[in-house]
C-alpha cells in the first residue's frame, strides 16, 4: 500500500490567533493549488482547464489531512491520504517544481504529482501525448560541425517553445533520454518553459540511456557494427542507434505509443494533431516517418539499382526516397509482437539463434547492395522499409519540413528540387533545421 505523507502537525504555541492564521494560510494554498491545476501557461494565453471530481476529491482529502494536523488536537504525528485515493504513485519532478516557482507547499506539490501522473496510466497515448527525444551536449573534440553546447542549448529551447505553444488539447509525456550528468540540466529547460509557456499539463522524465539499455547493449552493438555511422559526428554516439531499440527498453510510464522527435525542430500545429496519425495506421502498419527531403539514399540504394533497374529505391518520388527520422511515431506495442522486427534487432540467448538473426540483418544489408549514409538509426528504418513497406505509414511530409541544402549544388539543383520539395511555407506542419540549416522565424 502506498500512502503519501503529510508534514507534521503545525504546533500552536501562541494561542488561537496562530491557530487561525495557520488555516488562512491552507486556505490561501488550496485557492493557488486549484488555480495552478486548473490554469497553465500565461504568454501562450491562458486556457482554464476543468479539474475533474477524482482530482478534487484528492486535493481535498490532502487539505483535510493539512487541516485536522493544524486544528489544535494532539495528533503532532504524521498523517496519511489513503493509498487508495492517489491511484499510481509516481513522483514527478515536473509537478513538483511547477509547485515550487507557485510557493506552494511541498504537500501540495505532492497532491499535484498524483493527480498529474495518474494521468500518465494511458500506455496508448489516447489521453496524453508521450515524446521521447534524445538529447546530449557536445563533448569536447568531437565534431566541430555538431552546434556547441549553447547552441544546441538554444535549438532545444526553441523547439520546447514552439511545442508548448501550440498544444491546446491534451498533456503532453516527455521521455528525455540523454547521458548521464545531463538528466536534471535537460529537465529543468522543460520545466522552465512549460512554467512560462504551456497551455497543457506537462510531464517529464530525464533519464540517463546507460540505465535503460542495459539488457540491449548487444543488439546496439550489432546495429553499430552492420550500420556505422560517420566518425566524429554526432552519429557515432550510440544515443543516434537506440531508435530501433525502443520498443524493447523500460521506458518511464510504459507508453505503447511515442512519438521520436529531434530537438531541431519548429512547431507550427498542435502535436496532438500529430499523435492523431496513429489513428490512421492499417492494421500492420507500426511506424511513420516523412520521406527524406534530399537525394541522401540515391547512392545507398545506387548499387542494388545497377542489379535492378526497374527498382524505384532511393529515386525522387514516386519513388522511395528513404525516410528521415527527425518525426517520426512508434506503436512500440506493435513492434515488439512482430517477430520479424525482433528477430532483425534482439539476439536471443541462444547462440545458434543469436547466429540466425544476426545474419538477418547481414543478409538484408547485402540483399539490398546498402551502402549506409551513416546517420545512425535512420539507415535502419530506411533499409527495414524497403523489405517491409507494409510495417510503414508514410507520414505527411509537412509534419518534417526539412532544411538541409548540403547535398544542393549547381550541377544537381533541378534533381535536388525533386527530392527536396514539400508544400508552400502555410501548409508546413513542423520545420526541421537538420545540419544547422536556419529555420523561418515566421
């Protein structure tokens, strides 16, 4: 049974004028506490969100206990709400500081936490939007073309901004996976502008991804191993290879459903919009992505074209262009009941089987002729598409509007156009400054 607990009695040492001023003071909390639940977000404009029955009962019960412990009886122990009223305990640090910045109690922090976080018992994102993103700064003497820790800094503000600023629907769940030393660094960003900045409750978990992948190191070797990423890049960082991972990984409030998304990003739309492609999916499919924007797959795909030329992998559309990972959404839940998908990701105990699934993934690379671009786990979702379109949705290319002009030279610019166009600047869902590239203010 879990119990949350209340501070000790408030002792009256100076008559019944403390005794009422204490109560004044526990009413004057549960007036903020309300307020906080049920008004978030200020310079998006305000939106009151309605705080349901199960939400005030527990506010109450938590007031009662901070009452009866300051009414002047003996009891200077510790009192108790019921388990059964907080439903999943859960601590939130999000909550908690949103508390903090409101000068609230720390008792009133924790009726927060289990009014929020009971909300997060939604593993099929119906009620609440979950997010993962990883993110980790710069080390030194690594890629000089990766931005610098201010700058990536700032890009991950930016995208947080404009994220939170338009959610109007529903709360939204980020899942922060990151190095370990930068949890509490990225949490308190997301903190500080859901504080400024959202309409929507917020929720986030940071957590280092050596703790969650510990079960998994083998398979990330392998996808390194058969996928290589460019040296000296940000790719090479076994972060960039987990994608095809997550379905197998604990991640915090066990989601069926997360949408992955880089931190160069700009909102423009309501990323509820976005969670409702799910809705979309036929009944195999179990990942979207947009097409990528740019000829980067041509040469992958060049030597199996030269076997096969009728093949339409990696040419402009209508052909496959491959897929650019910086948006994209998992029905975790799915991937994990296909066994073809663990099968080319998850070795088993066994050894021979080990052998069998390991050559899967040997033998797709050669069936293909790929040759990996070297961006991490966006090869593998590009070459596992290939060979099983059926597992994919194709999402709208407006929701990745990518920016990158590297592969663009004059030679190339009328085929580079072909790859690279997408929909007028009013139709664009999200911007993507992949490779630095500015993204448009307005």
């Amino acid at each position: 049974m879990i119990a949350m607990q209340v501070p000790p009695a408030i002792r009256s040492d100076c008559g019944k004028r403390k005794k009422l001023k204490a109560k004044r003071q526990k009413k004057l909390a549960a007036s903020l506490l309300i307020f906080v639940v049920s008004v978030l977000g200020v310079s998006c404009g305000l939106t009151r969100l309605a705080v349901d029955a199960e939400a005030s009962a527990l506010i109450a019960a938590v007031l009662d206990a901070q009452a009866s412990s300051s009414d002047g009886s003996d009891n200077q122990g510790t009192s108790h709400v019921p388990a059964g009223q907080l439903g999943p305990w859960v601590t939130s640090d999000v909550s908690r500081d949103l508390m903090q910045v409101s000068s609230l109690s720390v008792d009133a922090n924790a009726a927060v936490d289990a009014v929020n976080r009971a909300m997060l018992t939604d593993p099929d994102g119906l009620g609440v939007v979950h997010v993962v993103m990883i993110v980790t700064l710069p080390s030194e003497g690594g890629d000089v073309s990766f931005p610098s820790s201010a700058r990536f800094t700032n890009m991950f503000e930016r995208c947080m901004e404009s994220l939170l600023c338009q959610a109007r629907r529903i709360p939204v769940h980020f899942i922060l996976l990151t190095d370990r030393g930068s949890e509490v660094f990225f949490r308190k960003i997301v903190v500080k502008i859901a504080v400024s900045k959202s309409r929507v409750p917020v929720f986030v978990d940071a957590v280092a991804l050596a703790d969650i992948t510990a079960n998994v190191t083998s398979s990330l070797e392998r996808l390194r191993s058969h996928l290589p990423s460019t040296p000296r890049t940000k790719y090479a960082d076994p972060l960039f290879h987990v994608g095809p991972l997550l379905p197998f990984v604990p991640l915090p409030g066990k989601p069926n459903r997360v949408l992955v998304l880089d931190v160069d990003l700009r909102f423009r739309a309501d990323i509820s919009q976005l969670r409702d492609v799910f809705e979309q999916f036929g009944t195999r499919q179990a990942i979207a992505m947009a097409p990528e924007l740019s000829p980067l797959y041509s040469k992958s795909f060049k030597a199996h074209r030269e076997k096969f030329p009728e093949s339409k992998l990696g040419l402009p559309r209508p052909g496959y262009q491959g897929f650019n990972y910086g948006v994209a959404l998992m029905d975790l839940g799915r991937l994990r009941s296909s066994e073809y998908y663990r099968d080319l990701v998850i070795p088993s105990s066994d050894q021979e089987t080990t052998q069998r699934k390991d050559n899967a993934l040997a033998n797709l690379i050669e069936k293909y002729s790929f040759q990996p671009s070297g961006v991490g786990d966006q090869d593998f979702f590009t070459l596992l598409a290939a060979e099983r379109p059926d597992l994919f949705y194709i999402l709208d290319c407006s929701w990745n509007v990518q920016l990158d002009l590297n592969l663009k030279s004059p030679e190339n610019s009328e085929e580079f156009e072909r790859y690279h166009y997408c929909c007028p600047h009013n139709d664009v869902q999200v911007y993507h400054g992949n490779a630095g590239y500015p993204i448009p203010e307005n």
